[in-house]
C-alpha cells in the first residue's frame, strides 16, 4: 500500500510540474512580446515627440533655420507654390490651390 502511495505521490507531483512549467513558458512567451510591443512603442514615442520639438513653432523654424541652413532659405508667397506631376512622360506643374474646408 505504501509503494503504490508513493508511487502515485511521485507521479503527480511529476505531473503537476510539468504542467507549472509549460503555464510558465507561455507567461514567459507573452511577457517577451509585450516587452517588445513596448519597445516598439517607445521607439516610435521618441520619433514622434522628436519631430513635435523640431516642428512645434514657426519661432523654432526660424532658429533652426539660421543655425542650418545660413539664410539658404527663402520665403516664398502662397501663390507661387507648384505642383509637379511626374506620372506621365513630361515634366506637369500646377498650381497650387486652397480649399476653404468652412465651406
């Protein structure tokens, strides 16, 4: 009686580990993948907060423009903005038109 209490002790502790260890390899699994999904994430928060500072003030434009380009910009009038058109075979400029979404 003793061996076959022992025997079956034995058996389902073996079982139970088994079954603590696969539940653990799946949490393990899921944690990785979350961790990159966040590594992703942040990644991509960094981009975006980076492109908010350069981009967030036309004062800041300003600054960065003196300090890049040494007046190798120019400002130019809302109507001398073209579109080109490089689908066909020449070369298409259009004007640029403004759409008053109010409307």
């Amino acid at each position: 009686m003793k061996k076959i209490l022992t025997i079956s002790l034995i058996f389902s502790l073996i079982v139970i580990t088994s079954f603590i260890k696969n539940s653990t390899k799946k949490i393990e699994e899921e944690l990785f993948s979350l961790k990159e999904n966040i590594s992703d994430l942040n990644f991509e928060l960094d981009n975006v907060k980076l492109e908010f500072d350069y981009l967030s003030s036309p004062e800041k434009l300003i600054s960065y423009q003196n300090l890049y380009f040494e007046n190798k910009l120019t400002q130019k009038s809302i109507n001398e903005i073209e579109i080109i058109d490089l689908t066909r075979e020449k070369i298409l400029t259009n004007d640029f038109k403004i759409i008053d979404s109010k409307k």
